[in-house]
C-alpha cells in the first residue's frame, strides 16, 4: 500500500477504522485464537551496536550487565517451561551485531535451536544481521521464523541508530527470505518519531515479498540511561489506530501486541485485539523489559473468550524436520 492509502486509513474516524480491521481480521481469521510466544534472551548485554532505545547496548550505562551465551540446556529447559505454559513459538534473542558462519557462538547457537525444534513449537529467533549462508543455516537447524525489526521509517532510521543503516536491515530480510524462512518484522512506536513515519514503516512492510508472517507493534519502554529515556508513553487510541491500519493493510500477518503491554489496561488490550492484533509475547519478561505474567494474561484471555493458537502442523513432534 501507498502511504497516501495508508494515511487515508488511519485518519477515519476511529470507529469506522477499528470496525474495518475487525471485518479483514474476521475474513482471514478465527476470531478466538491468539498466538502465545515466549521470548528468550539466550545473549544478553554488551552489544556493539548503538541502538537509542536499547539497554543492551554497551555504549549506554544502564545497569544491565553482560552476559555469556546461555548453554543448550538452559535454552531447552526455558522452552520447555514455554510449551508447558502454553507456548506455542519460542523466540530465541542474542544481543549481536550479527552472526557469522564458523564462528563457535553460532555452532552453539544452531545446536540449541535443533534441540528446541524438537519440542514442537515453531521456532523463532534474532541474532542481527546475516548473510544467505547463515540464513540458511538457521533454516536447516529448525528456525520457523527470523525476526528483524525495521524500527521505524527509513527517514527517522537515523536518529534511532548509526552504527548500522537502514538498508542494512533490508538486506538481513532479503536474505531470510531467500533461504525459505519466515519473516518477523516490525517496529517500535514512541521513539519520537510522527505519525507519518509510523506509515511509512508500514509502507515499507506492504512492499516485502513475500509479506511479513508476523509484525511485532512494540511501544517503547524507555530505558534509564538510553537516549531515550525521557520519551513519553505511546497513548492508548495511537496504537490501536495503527494496529487496525496494520490489520488491514497485512491481513495474512500475525500482528503481535509486543513490549510495553504492562502499561496498558486490560480494556486497553481488549481494543487491540478487537482492531485487528492476534499474537502476544507471552510470559513474565521481554529481554531485558518486564512483561504481564502468564497468570495474567491466562485470566485476560478466557474473560475476553480468547483461546490460544494451535502450533502448525509442521511443527508438531513426529513432523519431518526442517519443514516447519
């Protein structure tokens, strides 16, 4: 979609706009289901890059300290903990640059996920920029779905991060696509960025093909000691807006109510999932963010009739491997 179409959308009055998301939703959905994913930091801290809103990136004093690459048998006993509780995609993220093809943290890295595809959950994870070899790697090793966020518009990219480009992004999912994986790709909302560059983020997701499997709508959750700290929370009615007006412009997406859900209300999140959203991160912490506990969102789910979503087929335990 053009960003005049989109602008158009978003600027209907809201209830016509949050009723036309909940009609593509109901035309492309089970109107009950919800993905529940759990997310990992397998890697946390010391991360070269210099990301505003991160506090793991090492240029930032924010209390949050480096840590070593987590062995497989902690990552296997994090996921089965997941699947236990519900999960049904288990997300793996390391705070890295990238990853390279003969480096050991890699190997280790490909072998937890083996493991993990076992399980039979699909299996998601981000470990920054790759080239088509480790693409296809991880894609061999399990991997459903890579996930490598835009952030925002390639104009406001800049006064996000400078140590890596916009394009640079745009390569990373060209090569995850290439090598037959999903792609898991959104954004961030509340960096200081307008409405405008909210669209053209989208604009930008509505021209990948294939189109994003899922798009992570994440408010910010301002850091201390990040550059953007002192950011505002994202109100209430902007990110249903721009979840209806990702509904319908994505309509085969997931689209996944992601970091700062602890400040939102309970009828907050309602709205969101009634304009269009139909996957959350699910368990008690999102890296290095605080997240609603799974009791939590157990509660909210059942009193709002919400089921969770059924792993695909694919990934179920006696599937052939590497097809999930």
């Amino acid at each position: 979609m053009t960003l005049a179409e989109l602008q158009s959308l978003y600027e209907q009055p809201f209830f016509d706009l949050i009723a036309r998301g909940r009609a593509v939703y109901l035309e492309h959905w089970n109107n009950n289901e919800v993905q529940l994913c759990t997310l990992l930091s397998i890697k946390t801290g010391g991360c070269s890059e210099d990301c505003g809103y991160c506090a793991q990136s090492a240029r930032y004093s924010t209390g949050v300290k480096a840590e070593r690459l987590m062995e497989s048998e902690q990552i296997m006993a994090a996921a089965t903990r997941a699947r236990e509780n519900g999960s049904t995609r288990f997300c793996m993220g390391a705070a890295w640059k990238g990853v390279r093809e003969g480096d050991p943290r890699f190997e280790q890295v490909l072998g937890a996920i083996r493991e993990v595809s076992k399980l039979g959950m699909e299996v998601c994870v981000t470990l920054g920029q790759l080239s088509l070899g480790e693409a296809r790697k991880l894609k061999d090793a399990g991997v459903t779905a890579y996930n490598h966020n835009i952030d925002t518009s390639p104009e406001y990219y800049p006064q996000v991060v400078t140590t890596h480009t916009f394009q640079d992004r745009l390569n990373t999912i060209e090569a995850v696509q290439k090598a037959g994986m999903d792609v898991c790709c959104g954004g961030i909302i509340g960096m200081g960025e307008t409405v405008t560059d909210r669209l053209r983020m989208l604009e930008v997701l509505t021209g990948l093909d294939p189109a994003p499997e899922s798009v992570p709508i994440n408010c910010l959750m301002s850091m201390p000691g990040t550059p953007m700290e002192a950011q505002a929370p994202v109100e209430i009615f902007e990110l249903v807006r721009l979840i209806a007006v990702t509904r319908i412009a994505l309509p085969k997406a997931k689209v996944r109510l992601s970091a700062g859900r602890t400040r939102l209300t309970r009828e907050g999140q309602a709205l969101c999932f009634f304009a269009g959203a139909n996957s959350i991160f699910y368990g008690d912490k999102l890296l290095t963010a605080k997240n609603p506990g799974a009791n939590e969102d157990r509660a909210l789910l059942e009193e709002l009739d919400l089921v969770p979503q059924e792993p695909r087929a694919a990934c179920l335990p006696g599937a052939a491997a590497g097809v999930c």
